[in-house]
C-alpha cells in the first residue's frame, strides 16, 4: 500500500492519481492542523470512482480474521468473518482484482446483510433488498437508497493469517457518512438551488458535496420537516417524521445546506435565474434543480371533494390524517380506490390492523398493466389470505355521505350499482407531476418536464429536473432511439439526484442506471427495468401459487424488466446484467439459462 505523509500549515486540495489507496498524515512543524484534505484517486485506477478518504498514520491494534482460509481468497470473493477478540462482531471480507478488504457487514440503508447480495469484478457491491450499491474497494456508497457509506478495511496477509488494522469503535460501527466538501470561502453567487425535499433533492445534496461541490446549497420544500423515507408511509402510516427522516437539521447545517422548510414555490424565470415563493421572498441560483415530486390524484367524481374522510397518501400529514380518522384498534369498514402498489400497501397495512378492508380496481387483477395477469394474481392471492376483499373490474359512481354525519363520506357506490360501506375512503389512483408553478417553458401532456441524458431541462440552461418530474431519455433493455420515460420510484428519484449533482459538480454525466423498486404486499417484491416499450411475455421461473417466483418480462428476445417475490438477489443480478447490456435472451432463460451465474462485464 502506498503510503504518502504530508506536512501542511494550511487547508489545501490535492488531485491525485494514484494506482492504491493512500493513508495521510496532516501536520507541521509545531501544530497538527485538523485540516480536512481531499484526495481523489482516479484515472490509473478505474476500480477507484469518487471516493475521498482523509486518514491519519498511527500505530493501530490489529485483528486476525477468523472463518475463511486465504486460499479461498479470488477476484469477486465475498463472505463473512469473525474479528477475532470482539465477540461475534462480523466483517464482510471482499477481493475485488488484487484489493482485498473488510467493509461493515450490513446495508447502510435498512441492514440488509450484503453477502447475501451481489459482487461484480468492478467492485460494485449490491444490496439484495432495494438495490443500494457502495464501491467494495473503498465503501463508497454509490447508487441509492442508502445514504451512508460502509467502512472499509484495508486487509493484510500475514503467513497464513489475514489481518487488519484498525481502532475497535470503528469496526463496531454500522456505517460511516460519506466524506463531503463544504464550502469554505465559496462566492455568495456560487448558488444551486434545490426545489423539494424528498428522495431527488436528499440525493442531488448529499452527492454535491461528496463530488466536491463547494458552492452554496439552498433547499426549498413545502414539508415542514427534512426529507423523510417517503416509501415508508404507504407501507405503515408512519406518523412522526423523526421516525423515517433521513437527516436532521443539524446535519444538513453541518453541510452548509440552507433548508428552508414549509415554503411553496409558486414561480420560477429561467431568463433572471430566480426562484420565487408565495410569500413573495427571492432565491437567486446560478443552477436549479426542480424535485418537487408528484401530486395525488383526486377522483373528479360526485362527493369525493366534499366529504369527510376520504384520502390521499403522500406526507406525514395525510398518514396522520388516516389514522386519527379509523384509528389502529381495528374494527373500520374502508374501502381503497385503486389496486396500484399503494393502494395495495395500504391495504395489507389496516387489515393487520383489523380494519374491514376492500380493495376496488378497474383491472382484472390488479397492477395488472404493470405486472400481467399472473404476477397481479399472485398478488392478490396474498392479501386475500390476510382478509381483505377485492371487487375487480370495476368503476366508480360516487361517493354518497353518512346517514350520521353528512359532512363525512358513508359509502361508496360503483356504477353496476354496488355500494360498499365506508368509514373511510383512501384513493391510490395514480399521481400527476407536481409542476403548477413551472411557466414559460412547454411541458408533456402529462405535466412532466422534458430532460436529456444529464436531466438538464430541455432548452433551459442551467435548469435540472428529476424523479417524478422528469421525462427523460430511457437506455435500458428494449429502449428506441427516442425512448423517453417517466419513472414514480424512490430509487430513480434519488439516483437522478446523484447524477446531477455529479453534471454540475464535475461536468460528467453519470450514465444509465437501471430502474429499480419494491414493495411490501405481505411478502417483499423486487423489480428492476422498465416496459416503457411494452412486452409481449412474461417467463416464470418457480411457483406463483407459493410467492417464490421469477418473472421475466420480454419485448421479442429481450428481457426488458425481471420481477421477484422470495428469491433474493436475483433482481438485483439483473439490474447489473441490464446495465451492462449482458442479460440472457427470452430463449436462454427457457432453456434454463441461470442469471446468478453469468459474470457481469467491467
């Protein structure tokens, strides 16, 4: 390992290229000088991507790796160790190449052990559940929906023994924060302002700062509290954002992030650079990035404006608002308008509570058009199980108000003339871009904003959009040469918040990553791709009647998106076998083609 010792009296940026990591010692003649310096390796190593270390040289304990023989040891190795004399503390022990090291066990996002993921010879080191993906050389995190990075320990051999060095607290720790670049002397007009406060704008900000960016950061979002793990309040009705927030205040302060929370943006000029809020203040930016996310649906049908209790599902608030409506004790007759992913989470949710639920879709199964017949089938077959009821091929009349309380709904009637009780009604009938303030600029029939590959807006200079948005040009399996997309995931919204913030810190543009998303319906399901083109198949590898299946989805001979329930990591396989244009054909797969066992290219 290259050791590089530096003697410094003043903050300073170095540059390097350098074939391995370094260590760093910073001080000088008289002080040590706490001074953060930023190293990037890159260029002769192409394992290295953006990772910035700072360390200090001193003589550390060592520990034995125990539970692997180092015969073992060859390029894309994974397993877990023991680290001798703490206990069962484990380690996740990776070569990748020649670099071998030890990095925390568990996915930095929600715990997931990561040697039941997946390794690529590049060092891309994959979640199995939500597809987080961190740098296996360094621990950098790279691809959402963590935030936090995984330490990493550089592994020696010693005889027959593998060792590292390291202090004993950083070994016991679940993760590390990524290493940032605040500004420190950055001009007041150096401004990237950021509108919204989920997934796209907690990755446009985080990632500015891990890619180097020093300039001024300012956020702009309606929510009365820092970006919150959004996907989390279908799944339970999350009603403390303290409970699912990403970052506090104070750690977005300690980034030099200026969040203002509770502010609506009512306008935006584009020639001027300034944005504008509905209470008339004005934020100059230099770049802006629009992420403000979507808006749900309301039914245009009789009562669903007027009355009480009838819902959507898209902040704290309305969670909040569910449950003080039908409470958490059970016994409520809902009905759910919608058999989409939210609709359906939201039900397996207040039937574990025993609530009366009933689900009314307009599909023959539901998520019929995203998942097929089968898939949506299985699906439903779930739920059944846990007693709630479907009413399929459906289309709603009305909303008609309690015979009690006329100001709150009672019932909902269909226009084959059934009618269903209800104490409460939730809709999961889709969202719109949320995009009322965008002017000057012509938009797609669905509201969304137009981007290129770099998600700058079409048209506008220094203008971004991302995540539920953004229209932007598709590159995966099955995509046209005009192929465009608009994605609702948490996972792409936080994904093009990285790749802008690395086009506007470093001018690259980051590439295609591969859509991916998931869903808690009684059992996790896993997808990655997307059928923006359309498919024409589904292949099913094991047994829908189980929950424990794979479902490919064709265009022809091409798998464009591959769907799972019980068979961790293979969608995750697949989203690297899709980025790297190398997954089997439909006629492969048939003949009994195995996706686990195909190398993903460098």
């Amino acid at each position: 390992m290259d050791r590089i010792v530096f003697a410094v009296r003043s903050p300073l940026k170095l540059k390097l290229a350098a074939k391995r990591p370094a260590i760093v010692q910073v001080g000088g003649a008289s002080t040590v000088l706490q001074t953060l310096i930023r190293i990037r390796l890159q260029a002769s190593n192409p394992l290295i991507r953006h990772c910035f270390h700072t360390a200090t040289v001193s003589k550390m304990p060592q520990y034995k790796l125990t539970g692997v023989d180092k015969s073992d040891l060859k390029p894309t190795f994974k397993q877990e160790v023991t680290v001798e004399g703490l206990g069962d503390t484990k380690l996740l022990l990776v070569q990748v190449g020649q670099n071998i090291t030890a990095l925390s066990p568990r996915c930095t996002h929600y715990g997931a052990p990561l040697v039941k993921g997946t390794l690529t010879p590049s060092g891309r080191l994959k979640c199995p559940w939500h597809g987080a993906c961190f740098n296996a050389v360094t621990g950098d995190i790279e691809d959402a929906p963590a935030l936090d990075s995984l330490n990493r320990f550089l592994v020696t051999i010693d005889g027959d023994d593998l060792v590292i060095e390291a202090e004993e607290s950083k070994i016991r720790e679940f993760s590390r924060a990524p290493t940032y670049t605040c500004k420190q002397a950055a001009l007041e007009d150096d401004v990237v302002v950021i509108v919204g406060g989920g997934s796209g704008a907690i990755g446009s900000l985080e990632a500015l700062r891990e890619y180097g960016y020093e300039g001024k950061i300012v956020v702009l979002s309606k929510e009365s509290y820092p970006p919150i793990d959004r996907t989390k309040l279908s799944k339970a009705l999350i009603t403390d954002p303290n409970k699912i927030a990403w970052r506090t205040i104070e750690f977005l302060k300690g980034l030099d992030v200026d969040f203002h929370p509770s502010t609506v943006v009512k306008g935006i000029d584009f020639e001027k650079r300034f944005v504008e809020t509905d209470q008339g203040r004005i934020f100059n930016y230099k770049k802006v990035i629009l992420a403000t996310g979507a808006t749900p649906k309301i039914l245009p049908l009789k009562g669903f404006k007027e009355l009480g209790n009838i819902f959507t599902i898209r902040t704290i608030d309305t969670a909040k608002a569910i449950v003080d409506a039908v409470g958490l004790e059970g016994g409520k007759k809902i009905v759910v308008i919608g058999s989409s992913f939210i609709g359906m989470e939201v039900a397996n949710f207040l039937v574990g509570k025993k609530h009366e639920v009933i689900v009314v879709g307009m599909e023959d199964v539901p998520m019929e058009r995203v998942m097929g017949k089968l898939v949506g089938a299985s699906f439903q077959s779930i739920l059944e199980k846990k007693g709630v009821k479907f009413y399929m091929k459906a289309s709603v009349e009305a909303a008609e108000p309690s015979s009690s309380n006329p100001s709150l709904v009672g019932s909902v009637t269909l226009k084959d003339g059934v009618s269903f009780e209800a104490d409460a009604v939730i809709l999961g009938v889709g969202v719109a871009p949320a995009t009322e303030y965008i002017r000057h600029i012509p938009l797609e029939r669905d509201g969304s904003v137009r981007v290129d590959e770099s998600f700058q807006i079409n048209g506008v200079k220094d203008a971004y959009a991302i995540g539920d948005i953004a229209t932007y040009p598709y590159e995966g399996p099955g995509s046209l040469p005009d192929s465009v997309v608009r994605i609702e995931h948490w996972n792409v919204a936080q994904n093009s918040g990285r790749s802008v913030a690395k086009h506007i810190a470093t001018g690259e543009t980051a590439g295609f990553f591969t859509p991916i998303f998931w869903s808690a319906l009684g059992l996790q399901l896993r997808y990655c791709g997307s059928t923006v083109s359309g498919y024409d198949d589904v292949v099913i590898d094991g047994n829908l009647e189980e929950n424990k299946f794979v479902a490919y989805y064709t265009q022809g001979e091409t798998v464009v998106a591959v769907a799972s329930m019980q068979r961790d990591p293979i969608v995750m396989q697949c989203s690297e076998l899709m980025r790297t244009h190398a997954m089997p054909s439909k006629t492969e797969l048939q003949n009994g083609s195995d996706v686990m066992k195909i190398q993903v290219p460098n």
